[in-house]
C-alpha cells in the first residue's frame, strides 16, 4: 500500500544555506531611490590583508558578499588578530572591509577604466566593520548598510533645477594648474557676520570625481522663498582638499579617500556628508550669486588653489 513521505520516514541528504558577510544598497543621494546603471563593488581588502574579490549583483541597486570559502577564512583570522590586539580605533580594526565602488559604462572591461565611467556618479571607497563573532556573521540583517552616491558631471537633471557646476584645480595660475580628484564641496548660505563653516547651515554637498569636476544640486532648503521664487539667492561654496592625491592611471581609484563608517547600518560617512579624514578645508571660500531654476558655473579662477 503507497503512503506519502513524511518527516520521519525520510532522510536529509543535503543542505544549501547562505549566510550574508556584507551587503550595500547603493542610493541616489538627492532622490533617496536605488542608483541605476552597472554598479560594481570590489573587496579590496579585510583590514591590511588582501582580498580581491567581487560582489554578488542584485536587484535595487543591492550588492553582497556571503560568507564562504577564502573570504571565511581571512575574516576568521582577522578576527583572531582582533581579540589579541584589540583596536584603539575604528579605522584600526582588522576586520573592517575595503570597498571601492564605480559604475561602468561598458561591462566587457573588468576594472575601473576613466574613459568607461559613465560620470552620473562619483566612485567611492569605504570601509565597513562587519558584525561578527569569531570570524563569523550572524545569520540576521545586522550586516546590510545603505550608502548614497552623489551626482557626477553627466548627473541628469530635471529642466527647472537649481545647481552649480565647476572644476577644482591647483597651482599657481590656470595656465598651468592641474585638476584636484576626490574633492568635497560643501554650500552654505552665509551669515551677516564673518564667514564661519562651523556656524552656517549646510544645505548642500558635492564629491568631486578624478578629473576635479563637480556638481551641486540644490534642494528646496537652499532655495528661499514661497510660491515665488527670489530672482537670486546668494551662497557661499566652501572646499575641502586631501594634502596631496597623485591619480595611478593604472588604477585611479587607489586614491580615493578612504572613508572609514564602522558598523552602523547608515551615518553621516556613509551618507558621504562627512569630510574625509586628513581633508583641508580651503581659507579662500566662493561667495555666489545666481537665479533659481538654472545651471550656474563657478569661475574657474575663483576655484584655483595653491
């Protein structure tokens, strides 16, 4: 007499179970939605330890790394390194994983190329401390983190948007100065006292990309007014410089600046709001004037450094 299958009288053979070591949703900085286009994250390394390794694409602009074979293992030592010699800081930790992240334009080359970046986002490199014991991750949600990217010089924008485009150079005059990579731009509206950044409201930021462009995207809180827009609005662009960046055209995104988030699932660092460390603020500040509604570049002269 056939009797269906049943628990007892069945024996389990395998088992497939996949446990997440690190996911990223990447997200449009200014729309809060899901970045669009072939977003890559690579693994670069797991504290001072290399780990090349690519992440698993998926849906929403998602990207994840499970927990298995050689990356298991190198996390398990880092871990160890971790409990013996425990970190004074988080930038210290030996766990914290290495990401660099840029868009291609054509999926055929591998690696980041300047003339195959499409330029609607600017790349980062972050590092992220993984939630984890022993080397190994809880099977939860504690290790999913959601990073924003700012607009590149191609970001599209809408007909009536507010923004300012410029290029960030130095040296000692334009003949001869050469574009800055990586820079931060930081906009205020400025005081009726002295300019002050630490005293003035932020209403918008900018990461600059490896050719010293970028691209300010103004929001409703940089636009006063009502239902009648002024006819200007003045705004002060504030700079921020590493000391020093020499871009590898091996690999250009070596020098990006290394922006350290720990393990909170979202923060100012992740959100890219935050100045990297060792990043100089620039004493010669822009002082702008310019109509609502339109695209405004800012003198290069006026974005010149020394």
């Amino acid at each position: 007499m056939l009797q269906p299958l049943g628990i007892d009288d069945t024996v389990e053979v395998s088992r497939v179970s996949h446990r997440l070591t690190l996911g990223i949703q990447w997200l449009d900085a200014l729309t809060g939605m899901p970045v669009a286009g072939d977003w890559v994250n690579d693994l670069e390394a797991i504290g001072r330890r290399p780990a090349l390794l690519r992440f698993e694409r998926h849906a929403q602009a998602r990207q994840a790394l499970r927990h298995g074979g050689r990356l298991a293992k190198v996390l398990r030592l880092a871990a160890a390194d971790k409990v013996a010699t425990p970190p004074v800081d988080v930038a210290d930790d030996p766990t914290n994983f290495v990401v660099r992240a840029f868009a291609r334009r054509d999926p055929r080359h591998a690696d980041y190329r300047t003339d195959n970046d499409p330029r609607q986002y600017v790349p980062r490199r972050l590092s992220l401390t993984p939630v984890q014991s022993g080397g190994v991750p809880p099977s939860s949600l504690a290790n999913i983190r959601t990073a924003w990217l700012w607009p590149g010089a191609t970001y599209p924008l809408a007909a009536n948007a507010s923004a300012i485009r410029g290029c960030i150079r130095r040296g000692a005059s334009l003949a001869s100065a050469l574009p800055v990579a990586w820079a931060r731009v930081v906009v205020t509206r400025p005081g009726a006292g002295v300019a002050d950044f630490a005293s003035e409201t932020p209403l918008a930021w900018a990461h600059g990309d490896d050719r010293g462009e970028f691209l300010v995207v103004l929001g409703t809180q940089a636009v006063p007014g009502g239902v009648i827009l002024p006819a200007t609005m003045a705004l002060r662009l504030w700079v921020f410089l590493a000391p020093a960046v020499t871009l590898d055209a091996v690999d250009p995104l070596a020098s990006l600046p290394l922006e350290v988030a720990g393990s909170d699932p979202l923060n100012e660092v992740l959100s890219g709001r935050a100045i990297p460390a060792g990043y100089v603020m620039q004493p010669d500040f822009v002082d702008i004037t310019l109509p609502p509604g339109v695209l405004s570049g800012v003198n290069d002269a006026d974005l010149l450094f020394a």
